[in-house]
C-alpha cells in the first residue's frame, strides 16, 4: 500500500531529521506520524472520552510510526507500548521515539495483534486505542478476544475505523481491497454485535463520516494541487501510487458507502 512506502515519510522528514540544535518534538513530526485522520486532534478526543489520567497504561494496536504513542506520552503522560506489523514502520517508530528522548515511556513491539497473548500480555492495560488499524484485520472475532484480554477489568477502548454505511458495491470492495488494505468491511450492527460478543460493553458508535469527509477531500486535492513538487521529492512512481491512493479513499467517503466511526466502551 503506497501509504505504507516509507520512502516518502523519510523524504519528508530529512530536512527536520538533519536539522541541528533542539530536540525532535512530537509536535515536529505530526504532519508525517500520524497515519489517522485530524492529527494529534483525534487523541485528544480519546483522551477526553476514556478519561485518560498521567501514568495509565495504554496499548496502541497496530501503531503505524508510533505517533500516536509518541503523543499520548509526551502530552497525556502516559506509559505506551506500541503495536505495529511492520518491520519498517516499527524500526523507523523506534528511530523517531529515541530522537524525541520519549523511549522511557513509549515502547515499540513489534507483533502481529494477533497474537498477542499470555501472561506477559494479560490484563496489563487501562486503555487501548486503535487508529485506523482495524480495518486491516479481517478476524474480528479473534482480534476482539485479544483486546479484551490486554485490558484490566473495567479498562476501556477508543478505535476510529471505517465501516460501511450500506452494502457495497463490488468496484467499492475492489478498491477497499486493492488499494487501502481493507478486505472487509463490516456494517453497524455487525460491528457492534463483534463487540458486544467479545464482551466488550457500554459502547458508544459516533458517526464522524462528516469530519473525515472533507478531510481526506482536502487531502487528495493538496496532494493533486502540489503534484510536480511531489514528484520531485519522491519520483514519479511513488507520487503516483500515493496519488491513486488519496484519490480513491477520498472518492469512497464521497460515494457515501464507507463511512468514519469513533468507538469507545470497556470491557466487563
Ligand atoms: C493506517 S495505519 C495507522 C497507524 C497508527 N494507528 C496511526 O494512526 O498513526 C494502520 C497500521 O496498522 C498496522 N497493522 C495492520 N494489521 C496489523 C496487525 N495484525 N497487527 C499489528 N498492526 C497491524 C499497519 O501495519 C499500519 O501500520
């Protein structure tokens, strides 16, 4: 998935990694780590809805460049670890998290969620959050038990994922599949009934199709506007492929069949 080529973040992030003098701030790195929609915002709001206090623990499932980590430690205080699939993404998070001096508090693992599990893993967390990483994982059902088990009694959960809206098209599954990653895309009601059966309770589903909307619009049409300068920092094929990519998932918000959702709950 063109997101997912590192070569452009690293173009992006030269001059600021080359830069002399102070710190590397996870305020520096927001318009490259946070691989979600609306920045550093959207934790704050998780911050608010779960009632996050200095010191929780939390568990970010499927955390990209460690962005998100990165700012829950460095504004919220809390103690992190880091989730992601990726080699690459977790050893340029880890790069990035020793640059900004947050690695005493944000720990990277490099795992599938899948597999998370044990001792080691069991009830250790009070919150946990995943951005945009669910769409990727297809097994709701082994996945659920897994977040379950990483959160203390009572701990709750914040995801932002997409769903669908209606039934959807084949060329709307086609694009999901082929160029976001998504190869399946549950409705409301099953989603909440994948929750609810993992035991998971008191979930609330806000609809913020009309945020992101626009957004990742606004998104496509800077990338669009700023194309040729793109195509120099990255080269052609690259430019292209992130192109078609803002391209495609700003059109599938537009044809109204895949919508935004934050939800929060807690486990029983
Ligand atoms: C769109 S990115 C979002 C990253 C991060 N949450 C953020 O908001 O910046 C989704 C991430 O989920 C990761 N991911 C997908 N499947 C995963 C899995 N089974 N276990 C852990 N991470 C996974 C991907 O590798 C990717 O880095």
């Amino acid at each position: 998935m063109a997101l997912y080529d590192l070569q452009h973040v690293r173009n992006a992030l030269t001059p600021l990694l080359n830069r002399p003098g102070r710190p590397l701030t996870p305020g520096d790195l927001e318009p490259y780590d946070q691989l979600h929609y609306l920045g550093q915002r959207a934790l704050d709001h998780a911050v608010e809805r779960l009632c996050v206090k200095p010191g929780a623990e939390v568990v970010d499932i499927g955390a990209g460049l460690g962005g998100p980590a990165r700012y829950l430690a460095d504004r919220y205080g809390c103690r992190v670890t880091a989730v992601e699939l990726q080699p690459e993404l977790h050893e340029l998070s880890e790069e990035l998290t020793a640059l900004c001096g947050l690695d005493d508090r944000v720990r990277a693992v490099r795992a599938d969620a899948l597999t998370l599990g044990g001792a080691e893993w069991s009830q250790r967390y009070d919150h946990l959050v995943s951005l945009l990483a669910i769409l990727h994982i297809p097994r709701r059902e082994a996945l659920f038990g897994v977040c379950r088990d990483l959160l203390r009694p009572q701990g709750t959960f914040c995801i932002e994922d997409f769903y669908a809206r209606r039934p959807l098209t084949d060329g709307e599954r086609s694009d999901l599949a082929g160029l976001v990653a998504c190869p399946y895309l549950p409705e409301e009601a099953r989603y909440r009934d994948d929750l609810t059966r993992a035991g998971f309770t008191d979930v609330v589903w806000t609809d913020v199709t009309d945020l992101w909307t626009p957004w990742v619009r606004d998104r496509a049409e800077a990338f669009r506007g700023g194309y040729e300068e793109r195509v120099r920092l990255h080269g052609e094929p690259l430019a292209g492929r992130l192109l078609r990519f803002y391209g495609a998932v700003s059109a599938l918000f537009a044809g109204g069949g895949v919508g935004g959702v934050r939800i929060t709950g807690r486990r029983d």
